[in-house]
C-alpha cells in the first residue's frame, strides 16, 4: 500500500512526476485514460511503474483505484479537483493537487469535515506557484517577528507563444479577474491588470509582471490575516498575450455550447492542445517570494529566489520541472509520515518549510535566500 498513484500521469506536468517518483525510487501507479500515452510513458521514465487506464469521471472505478495506494498526486485539469477529493476520500488516501484557480480550491476548503472523517488530508496547491509559493510565504512569515507584506512574483526568460501547462488554465488566468490582498482587503483586480515591473534575479532581469487569478489568494490571506498586503503577479510573454486577446476579440472564448457541438473556448483548447507548433525558446524561470515586515524593531525583508532551467536530461521545461517536482517531494513526505494532518489544509499550514527546503535544494534548483534588515542611525 505504499504506492503513489498519479492521476494525468501521461499529462505534460504528471509525466514529470511520475519520472521523479520512479527515480527516487518510489512504487508508483501512472494512471491516465490513454493506456497507449501510458506505454508511452513507461518507456520514458525508464524504470519499472504500473500503469492503469482510468475514467476520473468514474467516481467508483477512480475510487477503486486509488485503495491501491496511500497517496494520490491530481495532475489532471483543475477542473476535476472536486470529483478526485471525493474519490479519495471514499478510498481513505491523502491527495494533493496542482491548484483550483482560486474558485476551485475555495469549493476545496468546504470539504475539510469529508477529509477529516476519512482520516486523510488534501493539500490543494502543491506545485510551484500555489505550492512553494505558499511554503516560502511561510518561511518567510516565521522569520520575521511581525509580516506586513507577501509579494509574488514569476518571471522567466523562455520567449515564443508557450502553453507550458494546460492551455485551458492558461487561457483563464489571462481573461478572468485576478485577486490581491490591499490595506488588508481581499479586492478583485481586472485581468492582467496592475501591471509594474518587477527586478528579479540578474539572469532574468527587469521584466513586466500582471495580476492573475491565482490560488494562493485563496488561503494566504486566512492563514495570515495580519499581512495587509498580498499579490501575485506573473510575466507573460507579449507574443502568448496577443493571441489570447485576438482569440478573445474573435468569440473564441466563449464558453457556451451550440446546438451543433462544444463551446468556441472548448474547440479552442482542443485545437490548441494538437496543433500548436511555434517553438518557444526555452530558458531560465524564477519564482520569487519576498516578506516585508519588522524584526527586531528594523524594517526586514525576507527574499526567496528559486531558479529553475531547461532540464536538458529529461527534455522538460523549467515550468515543467519546477511545478512537477515540489509535487513529488511532498508525497514522498506524506508516504514518510513526516506531514501530520487530516481534512482540507494549504500547503502554508501543513508542510514544514524547513524540512521541505532541505529537499527540494536537493533537485536540480537554485535557491537563494536574502535578508536585509534597515537600521536608522
């Protein structure tokens, strides 16, 4: 019963799962409804993994699956987060997601009494950004002896159209209003709005970053009601940006279904999961954290840099890897009984910075740790 079982595991984030799983060495089960995907997979990863072809959408088959293990890794669209919670909750497994787009993981949170009484915990947002974003505004909240302000940023240096992720979440963030925190109000912000430039480390440099809808504002703000300001912000390539807008401007995303088939938004998707052939230039992406507070009686800042590369070795991008990874690790620490919890939590609340950063510096990351303290003379 100590397997992992990957939900999505042929998806081009639970790909990258199952490959860290497997290397590290965990007994793994890549589940997906394209078995000929799965062989696919098998044949990549290398190294010995179950395979098992199922329908998320079949709650008693999904259910039955996932008894086969004692932690579920939901790799699959944000759509279906609700349906895997209750799956695993009938089978009595701990899950974790990638994120609910806000909207999502706030009909998440509801299910905390579900969790509870399966004796399991779901960790909603365990990638990059939600993920390690939340566990370094954790970081840094605990290193200061008063937060004020959560800051966070992502920038990169892959240029092109890219689709790193599910071309469906992407084609959200960028046309659905965003959330902040400001003078200790959760406010909603326009699309791509409240735009600034943002200096992050010297490889990536000073780039324009957007408001995006984004899960972290789901739970930072109840898990530290005394920060008053928190956002997020991403950049984005001007080359992605004017394609969605142009699709948007031509009715493409409209989500209503005609009497003749899908949605324009779901013809859309489809249609972009299969043909899109520009090649991006792949580079360097940072996720930054930066906590703004007092210690001491002086004004601190607690900066975290993580710095990921084009995984050469696996042919993965950095997004790719960066989001996979974090996933990983914490499942392995959940298999370890080193995360201790039951019902609904964010990551912020139940995984151990400390500990967690020992692994993840493990990988192939950069993390760099800043804290500058001002002093009045």
């Amino acid at each position: 019963m100590e397997k992992v079982i990957v939900l999505g595991a042929a998806g081009t984030i639970g790909k990258v799962i199952v490959k860290d799983l497997a290397e590290s060495g965990v007994d793994v089960i890549a589940a997906d409804l394209d078995i000929s995907k799965l062989e696919e997979l098998r044949a990549w990863v290398g190294k010995p993994i179950a395979i098992a072809s199922v329908n998320i959408k079949d709650h008693d088959a999904t259910t039955e699956l996932l008894q086969q293990g004692k932690v579920c890794i939901n790799a699959v669209n944000y759509i279906f987060n609700l349906d895997i919670m209750k799956a695993a909750a009938s089978a009595g497994v701990s899950v974790l997601d990638l994120g609910g787009l806000y909207t999502i993981t706030k009909e998440q949170l509801k299910l905390d009494e579900m969790m509870k009484q399966a004796q399991a915990l779901s960790i909603v947002g365990m990638g990059s950004d939600p993920g390690v974003s939340n566990v370094f505004s954790r970081y840094g909240v605990e290193q200061l002896d008063e937060a004020e302000e959560i800051q966070i940023r992502f920038g990169s240096t892959t240029s092109g159209v890219t689709f790193p992720f599910a071309a469906d979440t992407i084609l959200d963030e960028a046309t659905k209003n965003a959330y902040a925190v400001k003078n200790g109000e959760l406010v909603e912000v326009e699309p791509l709005g409240d735009e600034e430039f943002t200096v992050f480390h010297r490889e990536i440099g000073i780039q324009q970053t957007f408001s995006i809808i984004h899960s972290e504002l789901a739970t930072l703000p109840t898990s530290y009601p005394q920060v008053k300001q928190i956002t997020y912000k991403d950049t984005w390539d001007p080359a992605t940006i004017e394609k969605i807008r142009l699709f948007s401007s031509m009715g493409f995303m409209n989500t209503e279904s005609g009497t003749e088939g899908p949605s324009p938004r779901r013809q859309l998707v489809s249609l972009l999961q299969q043909s899109l052939k520009e090649e991006p230039q792949w580079g360097t992406d940072e996720l930054m954290v930066e906590v703004i507070g007092w210690k001491n009686g002086n004004r601190t800042t607690v900066k975290m840099e993580l710095l990921t590369n084009y995984h050469r070795d696996w042919n993965v991008s950095a997004t790719q890897y960066a989001t996979a990874i974090p996933a990983s690790i914490v499942a392995q620490m959940l298999l370890r009984g080193e995360i201790q919890a039951t019902g609904v939590k964010p990551a912020e609340l139940c995984v151990d910075p400390d500990l967690f950063i020992s692994y993840l510096t493990k990988k192939q990351v950069r993390l760099l740790i800043t804290t500058s303290e001002t002093r009045e003379h």
